[in-house]
C-alpha cells in the first residue's frame, strides 16, 4: 500500500513592518473622503520603524502630481494632488430639495 505524504499546512508569513506601512498609507490615500478632498494627513505611529516611515516619505516625496508638506507640531505629513487628465470625478447626487425643472403648470 502506498502512504500518501502529509500535506503541509500553509502558514501564513506575518507582514513586514514597511508592508503595514505601505498598506495603511495606501488605505488612506484610497479613502473617499481624502480622494473627494484631493488631500490626506498620515502620522506616524508608535508601532512605525525610523526606517520605515523615512523610507515612505521618501517615495511619496519623489511620485509625480504629489505635494508633500511635513506638519513639524505633530510630525505628520499632508499630502495633496490635483486630478488626472483621465481623472473623472463621481457623480453627485442630486439635491432633493432643489427642483430638477418647474412643473407644467
């Protein structure tokens, strides 16, 4: 009879700090409210390393279409954009309270 082998569980590999980071940067930027503002504050946590946080500001400072302003009261960063040629901007919902044309009559 032949054994069949164990099959190994995967385990899960724990993210690196700079993937926290990056992830957490990017969740931000993403957000809908810093993409209808066109701006996002990021601070740097307790949890993030000397090495991480400089080496994310560093690359956000060097991407095209991005301004970057360090916040030296909290040691934050802003960061602020203007749309893409190809950027549309969502729809918005009407206002119920305005009229869309005056009735017929």
């Amino acid at each position: 009879m032949v054994q069949q082998g164990k099959k190994k569980e995967a385990v899960p590999k724990p993210m690196s700090a700079m993937e926290r980071l990056s992830l957490r940067v990017s969740s931000m930027i993403n957000h809908p409210i810093a993409q209808e503002r066109r701006e996002v504050r990021i601070h740097r946590l307790d949890t993030d390393g000397e090495r991480e946080w400089s080496e994310i500001v560093s690359a956000l400072s060097e991407a095209d279409g991005i301004e970057l302003a360090h916040n030296h009261e909290d040691a934050s960063i802003t960061l602020r954009w203007e749309p893409s040629a190809d950027d549309e901007r969502p729809a918005q919902a009407a206002d119920p309270f305005e009229p869309e044309e005056p009735a017929p009559f």
